[in-house]
C-alpha cells in the first residue's frame, strides 16, 4: 500500500479528552497554550542522533536523541502513571491516559513530539474502545503545536501523518470510527485469521488495509505485529501507545527497545476487583523473568517527571 501522507487534525488526550463527559473548550485549549512551560531537563545521556527540532520544540523539550532506524525497527512506548502504579481508572468516562496525567498539558505535547517522530502508532482495540474518536497523530493530542509538528516531520522527511495500526484478535471494531474513515490517516488492522473474515462481513473503509496473521488464535505474537507493520514499508521508528495487554505481549517477547514514561503525582488507589490497570497486564516477569531497564532521561514539568528508559531487546524479526 502507498503510504500516503495525508493530514490529521482531531483531538484526543491521553486519550480521554473525547470520552469526557464536557470536552475541553478551545478557550481552555488556548489558555493551556499561553501555559505551555517548558521541561527542565535534569538527566540526559548523549546516545543516537539528535534531531533538529523546530525552535519552538527545543525550547519546550530541550534535546531529543534516537538511535537510527535505518536498518531495523526501532520500538519505544510511551504512557502515563500514576505514584502508584496506574495507568487506567477504568471508571466509565475517565479511563483514559488524561485523568492519569491530571490533563497536562506538557504530557500531550510529549506525546505529540513522539509521534511527530514516529513512522508507526500502534495501540490495542480496548484502547481505541477507550477513545473511539481518537487519531493518533501529533495534532490530534497536541493541536497547539500542529505547525511545529509538521514542520519536524517534514523536515525527518516523514509522510504527514503516522501509519495508525490496531491490534485486534477478535476482530471486533467497528470499521465506522474516524480511524478508518476519516481519510486523514492510512490504518492497518493487525488480526487472526477468524478477525479478518469477520471484518470483512463488513464494508471496509479504502484507507483500511487489514493484515491477518495466519495459525494464531487469540493472542497475537508481537512479532508478527512488527512483521506485518514491516510490510506496510512505513518505516522503523515504532511507538507503541498501548493499552496495558497489547504492551504486554511486547515486553513478553522482549520486543521494546525503550519506555517512556509520564510519572503523574496522583496517588489514585485501587480496591479488590475493580479493574484499573498498570503499565502491563495479561503477564507476569517478576521475579523469575523481570525486565530491567536503564534510565537514560528524565525531565521535570512542574510535579511531573518525564522518564525514559532502555531495554535490552530481541532483534526485531526482520530487517526493512
Ligand atoms: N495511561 C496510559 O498511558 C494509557 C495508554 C494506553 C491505554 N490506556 C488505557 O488502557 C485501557 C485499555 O487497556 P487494555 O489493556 O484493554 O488495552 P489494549 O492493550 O489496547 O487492548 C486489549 C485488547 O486489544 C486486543 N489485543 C491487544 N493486543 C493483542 C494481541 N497481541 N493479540 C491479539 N489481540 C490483542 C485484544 O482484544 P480483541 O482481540 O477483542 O480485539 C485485547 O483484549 C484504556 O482505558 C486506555 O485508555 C492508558
């Protein structure tokens, strides 16, 4: 499939912002863009490349490295939590990443800046259920800096907009959702064998390309997600946004090369059986098989900590 470079512009939150009950008003928007304040940049490490960011960016983020993708798929993640673990209240109207990040600002313009760089988003179907409406795009969680974000890409030499990929065994989504129809991003769908027949009882969108991994059930190996993204000829810089699940299966084939991460200063709690999630669900590493990281950033704004952090991975499955 052509990798057409169309152009996005919605919005989202950390997802959120759509399935609040009152969506911002763009008078709270504007005002949120007279506060942007930049990150204070209190660690940093000089490895891979450092991209030439808009002025603008520099002054908001400060320095951004990252290894060249030239010659195999670079994966990194980036979410929010709170002190204590959480990354989803999964409470009807607030399960999204903003009531995590307490709606701030600086998590969305760290979410844009990394998918301004990205050639691939990919999320999991609980996570387009949690914001149906949602692009994921730089603009469509950070609209204030669209012309920053697009002038990064350009300048990256990247298409407009990032190959928006679902993950769904099942196959249960509704194809009707702005992701597919929108025209403003190319989407794959990444599914089993059953998924695929089961979308296609249903009418599907031209800018939809949908990709069935063959002998699997249930869940999807990660690998075969990157396989199947390789295929698209999108490119190597890989974010991974979630949710928890589909996270998960990548840490399990240790498949992420790096984790970024929005420490939000909220202790939300949990109480037996009601749901709300961490940063990966569906496996269990400690203590036999835990994942240690290196730190390798972080960055204050305000009460928030901006953390990044290596992985030792796998190599990705092949070379594109
Ligand atoms: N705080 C943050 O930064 C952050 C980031 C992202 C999401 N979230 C939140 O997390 C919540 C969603 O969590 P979640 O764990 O359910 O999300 P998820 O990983 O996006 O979705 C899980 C579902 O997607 C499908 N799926 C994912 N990976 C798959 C694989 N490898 N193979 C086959 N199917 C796969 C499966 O459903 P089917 O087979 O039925 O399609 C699975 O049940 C939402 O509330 C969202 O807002 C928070």
């Amino acid at each position: 499939m052509d990798p057409t470079c169309r152009r996005g512009s919605d919005f989202g939150g950390r997802s959120a912002e759509f399935t609040m009950s009152a969506p911002p008003a763009l008078g709270d928007i504007m005002r949120d863009q007279v506060a942007l304040p930049p990150l204070e940049t209190l660690f940093e490490t000089k490895h891979g490349r450092a991209l030439k960011l808009t002025p603008n960016l520099t002054r908001l983020y400060g320095n951004l490295r990252m290894p060249q993708a030239r010659f195999r798929q670079h994966v990194f993640s980036n979410f929010v939590t709170t002190l204590d673990g959480v990354v989803s209240l999964q409470a009807k109207g607030h399960a999204g990443g903003a009531d995590i990040s307490g709606f701030s600002v600086q998590d969305r313009m760290v979410m844009g800046l990394l998918r301004a760089i990205a050639d691939v988003v990919i999320v999991g179907s609980g996570t387009l259920d949690a914001d149906p409406r949602h692009l994921w795009t730089p603009d469509g969680i950070c609209p204030e800096l669209t012309d920053d974000y697009r002038r990064l890409r350009k300048a990256l030499r990247k298409c407009v907009t990032p190959l928006n990929v679902i993950v769904s065994g099942s196959g249960q989504i509704d194809l009707r959702l702005p992701v597919f129809t929108s025209d403003r991003v190319q989407a794959l769908v990444v599914t089993t064998t059953a998924g695929a027949n089961h979308m296609r009882k249903r009418k599907v969108p031209h800018s939809l390309e949908i990709r069935a991994i063959h002998r699997c059930r249930g869940m999807i190996p990660a690998s075969s997600v990157l396989d199947a993204v390789g295929q698209m000829n999108a490119g190597n810089r890989i974010l991974i946004e979630g949710g928890p699940r589909l996270l998960g299966e990548f840490y399990a084939r240790r498949l992420v090369d790096e984790q970024f991460l929005t420490l939000a200063p909220q202790i939300a709690g949990r109480d037996d059986g009601d749901g709300r999630l961490s940063l990966v669900m569906g496996q269990t590493f400690a203590p036999r098989s835990a994942r240690w990281g290196t730190l390798t950033d972080v960055r204050r704004g305000s009460n928030h900590l901006f953390l990044r952090y290596a992985f030792p991975s796998m190599p990705a499955p092949k070379n594109y």
